[in-house]
C-alpha cells in the first residue's frame, strides 16, 4: 500500500502547490517548539545575588573601594571576588556573600578589612540580585538559590523528561487516531500551556506546567515529521525533512530575540506562547494525510483528497481508489490482505552481528547528536560577551548547515556527510578549550563552528537510519533512535552546569 502510495506524487507532484501550503503551515508551528525547547535559557538564569542585610542599608563597600549604594555593587562585585561590606541605618556592619552573612559585633568603622568577631546569620532576609540584565526570573522570584539552586538547575531537564514522555504518547496516538487529530490537540496544548506557565503562582505547579508543555511541544514535533513525510514525494523529501529542523533553529532565534526585549520571566513567556496563536487559526484546516486513511481502508476521503491535491497542483489525476472485501487496491496495483505478519521488536535489531553493530552505531549517533546539539544551544549563553547575541548566533548557523547538509548528502552521500561534521564537531570543542579566555570572539567563532557541524549530523540522523533498516524494522530503529536522542538531551543540561566547575567542562564531556 505504501508503494502504491507513493505513485501518487508521480501524478499530482511531490511539491506542489497543495503541498507547499500544508508544509510550511505546519512548519510554522515548528518555531513555537523551538521557543519552549530553550526558553529555560532565560526563564531560569540566575542573575549576581548576595544576601540580604536586615533593615535598610546607608552605604557599602566592595574591595577597596569608595562608599557605594548597593545599586552600584554589580559593576564591581563578582562571587570570586570576596564578600561586600554593608553598613545598615542602625549602624551595625554586615559582611555579606552569596550563601552567608556575618554581622561584626564590634566593628563601628566601615572598613572592608575587620580582625575581630563576626556572628553567623542565615539568609533569612532573602538576597539582593543584579536586575540590570534581568529584571525577574524564576531564581529571583522564587530565591532558587544556595541550597535552592538544584530546584532551578532542575527545570531544563524535567521539560526533557517531558519531551521524552510526549515522544512515546502521541507517536503511537498518531498511528491510532490520525496525525491530524493529534497536531490539533499539541497545537492547541502548546498555546494553553504556554500561557498557563506564565501564570504560575510558585515552583512545582511551574514544572508540571512546563512538563505538560514539553509533552505537546516534543508531541508535535514528532507528529509534523510523519506529515510532512506523508505529504511530499520522494523526491523533496530530503530537503523538506531536513528543514523542519530549520524551523526549529528559527525557533532558538527568537528566544534570543524576545529575551533580549523582555526581561521579565512571565512576560517573556507569555510573549513567546502568543506566537504559536496564528497557528490556531489554520491548523483545524490541515486535511489528513493519504498514507493514514488508506490504512484505515477510508477510500473516499482519499478520493476527494485527491481530487482536490490535483486541482490545487493544476493536474489532472486517474489515480481511483476501490474499496473490496476490506482492502485497498489501486489501478497501480494492489495489496495482500490478511497474511499473518510477524510481530518485531527491539530485539530484533539485533539479530545479526552486523545489524547489532550497525545499531550500537547509531544509537551512539543519536545520542551524542542530541548531546552535542544542546551542550552547545544551552552553552552559548556562557561564553562570554552578550548573551543574547550569541544564543541568535546559535540559532543562525543552523539556517546554512542543512542547505549545505542536503546538497552534500546528494553529492557526497550520507555517510561522507555524517562523519566530517562529527569529526569537526569534536575539533571545535577542542578549539574552544585551546584558545585562551581572554580571546573570547575565537571562542564563539570556534563554538558556532561547532553547532553548525552538529547541526549537520543531528538533522542527518533521522533520514539516514530510516534508510539503513529494512522496511520490517525501519519504524523499530527510527523510534529507539529517537529514544536515544531524548536520553541525550536530558543528559545534555547536566554537562552544561558542569560549566560552574570548570568553564570547558561541559565541552570534554560532550
């Protein structure tokens, strides 16, 4: 029936006019699951902060510094530099730091160097954050800070956990109810959702909010690769595909563009929720595809669809669609009905050396793909210089990486493709601990290089392992791929806060 299916696009065209109208309606909606991948950039970025003294503060010191109001700290002050001494109107002296406070007990003189007693006092007060970059995050809202940092740290990975969940649901819902029923619901999920995080009143309804998005982003995001497989021949297939991850990368791009406008964490996300709305409006008119109602044996559906793929493609199409005995048959040919097929499972994967190998192979692949991908989506923010530019930046070099990606697989093939971009992603991690800090454009220049030869092998994968497996187990190798992309991508906001040990950690691991 597939193949018969196929035949389709020889009459009506593998991307028309009807086609190109569903693709890049479908695509669009593409940009609002790049935007919740990474917006945890911002949301949960955790500004300078020190504790706070109790009562008002008059005046204080920062190293050697001249009597500064603690508005003007920030421009001095940085967690490896020591603590900062406040003088409060009572006029007691606080040495303050990021996780502690100490009040002198006989100190009068606001001094920065003291040699006499000092009591401990918690964070009881809360703490002062650096609001000149970011007006209000959940960090600074909800104090996810000193022994609180792990629950901030904890929102990408759990919106991970999500997309993983979302992945395995609504795959196998689209192969039960229809892809088009489960784009609606995601569709609509990602609007409600999104809007519904912003409103969160503390943490945990957040991250079940968050995870619940992540599940209809991450749903969405698999479903639209089935569509736009189903609705475009073989021959602009691979184009097509690759540039869904396109999409995605535009997606990563206005993250750092409403960032950069708004700074404050609700506002900000409600804002990028609100650009998915447009899609709303059109999704209820996206037909099914052809390949799910002939499976369903629902051949007069598929007749009109026909009929009106060749009107809106100015062709004239004989394909007729019979339905016998509850079977499909086509003037191209027909289908057995009825024999008993074998029930495959992972296991069957690896069935021979050969395909065990080939499958460690990829799965390695996919992994280290998704690993890389966002270890250096996630990692641009820290290096160096503005961040805002350099998560863009990030998001830009993707845009030429999967032109080059689809003429270099034509010319050179998948495989000639696929090793050189992983390979020079690899140099450039390499590149990016090797050249000294103070050279920080090097640094971008070597971490864009290596986001764009990443971007290459992790658009790559999923069309090549489709092509490696045969037919009986193609589905199979595609889904426990997948599974192993989502793994890396949990693992994958981890490596990035290695970043608080050492700088280019994150870079070694991935």
């Amino acid at each position: 029936m597939v193949a018969s299916c196929e035949l389709l696009f020889d009459e009506l065209g593998h991307f028309g006019r009807f086609q190109a109208s569903v693709y890049f309606a479908v695509i669009f909606q593409c940009i609002s699951c790049g935007i919740h991948y990474l917006a945890s950039v911002f949301l949960a970025a955790t500004p300078n902060f020190v504790c706070k003294a109790p009562g008002n503060v008059s005046s204080a010191l920062v190293c050697n510094s001249s009597r500064l109001g603690l508005e003007d700290i920030w421009d001095l002050w940085t967690p490896d530099s020591g603590y900062v001494v406040v003088q409060t109107a009572n006029g007691d002296i606080w040495e303050l730091d990021q996780c502690s406070r100490f009040r002198r007990d006989n100190g009068f003189k606001l001094t920065y160097e003291y040699d006499g007693n000092k009591s401990y006092f918690p964070c009881s007060d809360g703490f002062l954050y650096d609001r000149a970059k970011l007006k209000s995050t959940i960090v600074t809202d909800w104090n996810l800070v000193c022994d609180q940092e792990w629950l901030g740290k904890f929102t990408q990975p759990t919106f991970m956990l999500g997309v993983l969940f979302g992945a395995m649901i609504f795959g196998d819902l689209a192969d039960r109810i229809g892809r088009r029923p489960v784009m609606w619901f995601t569709s609509t999920g990602q609007f409600v959702f999104g809007i519904a995080v912003a409103f969160s009143l503390e943490y945990y309804s957040f991250i079940i909010l968050r995870f619940l998005l992540a599940m209809v982003s991450s749903g969405y995001l698999v479903v639209v690769f089935v569509y736009v497989t189903e609705y475009i021949g073989i021959k602009a297939r691979t184009w097509a595909s690759m540039h869904v991850h396109a999409s995605f990368a535009v997606g990563l791009m206005m993250v750092a563009l409403i960032g950069y406008l708004v700074r404050t964490w609700w506002i900000y996300q409600i804002v990028l929720s609100l650009m998915t709305s447009p899609f709303l409006l059109c999704c209820w008119m996206l037909p099914e595809t052809p390949f799910y109602l002939l499976t369903k044996g629902k051949t007069a559906e598929v007749q009109r669809l026909v009929r009106s793929m060749a009107k809106r493609n100015g062709v004239t199409s004989s394909c007729q669609f019979l339905k016998k005995d509850d079977s499909v048959s086509k003037k191209y040919g027909t289908e057995k009905e009825g024999m008993m097929l074998k029930k495959y499972s992972i296991l069957d994967l690896f069935s021979t050396w050969h395909l065990a190998c080939r499958t460690f192979t990829v799965w390695l692949v996919w992994f280290t793909g998704s690993l890389g991908y966002y270890v250096f989506s996630l990692g641009s923010v820290n290096l160096g210089g503005n961040a805002y530019l350099n998560l863009f930046l990030a998001g830009a070099v993707e845009l030429p990486s999967y032109i080059i990606a689809c003429i270099a697989m034509d010319k050179l093939g998948r495989r000639n493709t696929l090793v050189p971009s992983l390979l020079m992603s690899v140099v450039a991690c390499v590149a990016v601990m090797a050249i000294p800090q103070d050279y920080r454009v090097l640094i971008i220049i070597a971490s864009m290089t290596g986001k764009f030869a990443i971007a290459i092998a992790f658009g790559l994968i999923y069309l090549y392992t489709a092509e490696l497996y045969p037919t009986i187990v193609r589905s199979l190798a595609v889904g426990s791929g997948s599974m192993m992309c989502r793994i890396g991508s949990i693992v994958a906001p981890f490596c990035v806060y290695l970043a608080n040990i050492w700088m280019f950690l994150p870079q070694v691991v991935g």
